[in-house]
C-alpha cells in the first residue's frame, strides 16, 4: 500500500512554479457540464482553477476525475512543475447541517454563509434524522492529500496516458441515451498554455474509442493510488 501524506500547507504551495500566462482552451464539453463542479471544488480547495494557473511552457497537470453519482467523487492529479513530478488524491466529502425551516427562509446571506461554515465543520456526518420542517443545508468540501510516490513512477503512468490517447479525447460524446449508472469521467489536461477537458459516462462496455481511452487512463492513474 502506498502511504499518503495529508497537505496541510497553502495554496502557494501549487503556486510555486514560475509563471507565464493563463490557458486557451482548446477543447472542453458543451455546457450544462461538470466542468462547473470541478472548477468550484478545486477553486476552493489549494488545487486551483487549471484554467487560470499561471504556469510555464514546460508545466503539464492532468486531473482524472470520476463519480458524480450516488458514489463519492474522486480525482487522481499528476503534475511536472520545473522538470519535477508529484501526484495527490483529492476526494469530494459531503458536508450536512441541519436547521429549522423557518430559520432558513428568514436568513440573511451573512447567516446563510455562517450556516455552510458550520457544514462544513460536520464534514463526513451525514443528517441522518431529519426533523419535519427542517432544512438541510449542504456544501462539499475537496479534501486533497498528496500521494508519497517516485517520480518515476508518476512519469510512467502520464505516458501510459499520454499513449492511451488522453490528449485526443473529445470534449464529450453524443449518446443515444444516458447510462443507467450515472457514473462519469472528467478529464482535465493542462500542458502549458493549453487546457483540455472531457466528459465522458462510465459504460460496462464500450461503444467508442474515447470510451476505451478513459478506462485506460483511468487504469494508468488507479496505480499510483493506495
């Protein structure tokens, strides 16, 4: 099992690499899309906005994110920062706090902050007897954790993406209907100027080449976990 150590320091830490200038994107899903979820989660979390990192030439990050479902989302993040390579765990945990009703509607938007800052304290401790009347008021919170490997090893595993065609995903794919499962991948890339996104649904089976591609960069980052 590979260990992980729990980053506790800020967001200049994934700040640190010299910087150059913003991303164009190149490719990303049509919208509505979870691209709005991931950015919100990473934005208040040290990861930050791929988007809007000011990063070098020679800066590449690749987020493989899967779950927005039933099932808790996760994400595998590599990143090259000045010919060094590191890789984190981040997980989305569901943050409850329970208030009566009548409070809520009456709330101002000072209080209704004070009532998520509160949520997020009971993180992981779902509501699980909800009184009548009463109003759930819910956040997520991106727990990030750093993934103690050898760089080596997150370099091999960015290539194995890299042959498996990450870089030639397709921003989405039309379907003819939705999966049952409502699994689904979001791949982020960021090398150097440029920003890619994909959504893509987790089938049992897959019906075209993207769908083979995200299993195996799925399967290429799933290594580096514990």
């Amino acid at each position: 099992m590979k260990p992980l150590l729990l980053l506790v320091v800020t967001v200049s830490l994934f700040g640190s690499q010299r910087s150059f200038g913003q991303a164009r994107v190149v490719s990303a899903p049509s919208e509505p899309s979870f691209l709005n979820l991931t950015t919100a989660w990473a934005r208040a979390s040290m990861l930050g906005d791929l988007r809007e990192t000011q990063a070098s030439g020679d800066y590449l990050e690749l987020r493989v994110w899967r779950g927005f479902a039933a099932s808790e989302t996760q994400a595998t993040i590599l990143r090259r920062t000045q010919d060094h390579w590191s890789a984190f765990l981040a997980r989305v945990i569901r943050c409850e706090l329970q208030i009566p009703g009548s409070v809520g509607d009456t709330a101002s938007a000072a209080t209704m902050r004070q009532f998520v800052a509160a949520a997020r304290r009971r993180c992981g401790t779902p509501v699980v007897d909800v009184a009548p009347g009463s109003r759930i008021i819910a956040a997520d919170t991106l727990v990030v954790q750093r993934l103690v490997v050898p760089e080596s090893a997150i370099e091999g595993v960015w290539n194995d993406a890299e042959n498996a065609g990450v870089l030639q995903l397709p921003g989405r794919v039309k379907r003819d209907s939705t999966p049952a499962n409502g699994l689904t991948y979001f791949i982020e890339v960021r090398r150097g100027d440029e920003y890619r996104a994909s959504e893509i649904e987790d089938l049992e089976r897959s019906e075209v080449n993207a769908d083979r591609i995200v299993k195996q960069v799925y399967a290429a980052v799933q290594r580096l976990r514990p």
